[in-house]
C-alpha cells in the first residue's frame, strides 16, 4: 500500500507525462534543444539576445511567482497529499532566491527594471498563467503547468553543461541555475505529483491538461524566439 509506484508503472507502462512527452515530442524538442539554447551551448551566443533574455525574465517572474502562489492555494484546497504544499513552497522559496539573482544580473548589465517593456512572447506568456490563476482551474492542470515550465528550463540549461559544451563562462551561472541537479530532482518531483494526479483525473480533465502541457511548451518556444531575436526594433512608417 505504501508503494508509491503508479497504476501505470506497475503495469509496466509509461506514465501519463512520459507518454505526452513521447506524442508532443516534436514541441518538446523544439522548446528544449531551442536555437537560443544551441548558442549557449556553442558558445556562439550574442550578448544582446542574452540581455534581453535576462530583460524579459524580470518581467516574466512576477507574473509566474503570482501563479505559484496561486498553485500552492489550489494545492491547499483541492490535493489529497499534504507534502505537495512543502513542494511549492520550495518552489517560491527558490523564486524568492532568483529575483535576487536577476537584481543583480541587472545591475550588472546596467538594466533599469522599472524601464523593461514586456515583449509579446512575455506578455502572451503572463496571460496564459492569469487564465490559470483563476479559481476555477483545477489543481491538476495548474500543477502540470508548473511542472512543464520548470522542466523545460532544467533540460535546456544541464544541456549547456554538458561535458563538451562551450558555454561562455558569463553564463555558467545561468546554467547551474536551473541546470543543477537538485533543480531536476525538483522537477522529478513535480513530475510524479502530475501523475499521480492524472491516475485520478476524469478524462475532461486530463484532456484539458494536455492541452495546458502543449500551451506551455509553445510559450517557451516563443519566449525563446523573442530571446534570440534580441532587442525588439521599433517599426517606423517609411513615409
Ligand atoms: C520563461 N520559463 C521561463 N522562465 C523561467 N524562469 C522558467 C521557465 C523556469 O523557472
């Protein structure tokens, strides 16, 4: 009874996130071996697009740490496990340590936070987690949200630190960031809540969830598009 094993694994089958990640992987690839992150790797990286990277986290946090928070109320209503509150408390307890990260990145970059516009990629992103911060968002989709955006940046960053990578050595510490191990032992976590939560889920909403999985995915492509593509130019009217 104490086993935590899943219907699934004991069948000797994928679990729920293994299979999407299996179907959607043309998605999942192009989020997690992104061009940006290729050039990091490479060491080919423009400084321009990484500072406008570092420009629209800022932005991006405050958005995403209200939906944490919002996951951790939902987590507090509606999870049938205690230990997940623990769970995303670490999770804005890192945050917490992250805007201290970006302050000083910032400053570092001669970045003025209160000038920062966000760019459609960022705004579009903070939207879609406004529409899950609703109370009416079910706990499990809100939780394979978080799940999905915190994985795609393990991936993309313990790549960048891979033996044979020439990440310049100004962004290593991005990529031990979120590249670490104890960042993907994190998402190891999130990852059996979101399926031990899909083992009990009607069908409408482990539909609904996929759905949310494949949203996220397609934010961090567009969010690492926009990083790539640096600065935003402002469009003038050629007459
Ligand atoms: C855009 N995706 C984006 N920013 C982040 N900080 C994470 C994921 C992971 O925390």
């Amino acid at each position: 009874m104490a086993d935590t094993k899943t219907r699934a694994q004991l069948a000797g089958g994928m679990t729920a996130t293994d299979s999407w990640i299996r179907k959607h992987r043309l998605i999942y690839t192009d989020a997690t071996r992104h061009p940006f992150v290729l050039s990091i790797r490479d060491g080919t990286v423009d400084l321009s697009a990484f500072r406008t990277w570092v420009e629209q986290e800022c932005k991006f946090l405050r958005s995403f740490t209200a939906f944490v928070a919002s996951v951790l109320v939902k987590a507090w209503k509606e999870s049938d496990d205690r230990a997940d509150e623990e769970v995303i408390l670490g999770s804005l307890a890192s945050l917490n340590d992250e805007f201290a990260w970006f302050k000083k990145e910032a400053l570092k970059r001669d970045i003025d936070l209160t000038k920062i516009v966000p760019q459609n990629a960022t705004a579009g992103y903070s939207r879609f987690l406004e529409s899950l911060m609703r109370p009416e968002m079910e706990y499990t989709v809100a939780i394979t949200a978080l799940w999905a955006i915190e994985a795609v940046y393990h991936e993309s960053f313990a790549y960048c630190m891979e033996d044979g990578s020439k990440t310049p050595l100004e962004l290593r510490e991005a990529c031990e960031r979120w590249g670490n191990e104890g960042f993907g032992n994190y998402c190891n976590t999130l990852k059996k809540i979101v399926d031990r939560r899909l083992e009990m889920a009607a069908g409408e909403i482990s539909k609904k969830t996929e759905m949310a999985l494949l949203r996220v995915l397609e934010c961090e492509v567009e969010f690492w598009n926009m990083s790539r593509d640096g600065p935003q130019q402002t469009i003038r009217a050629m007459n």
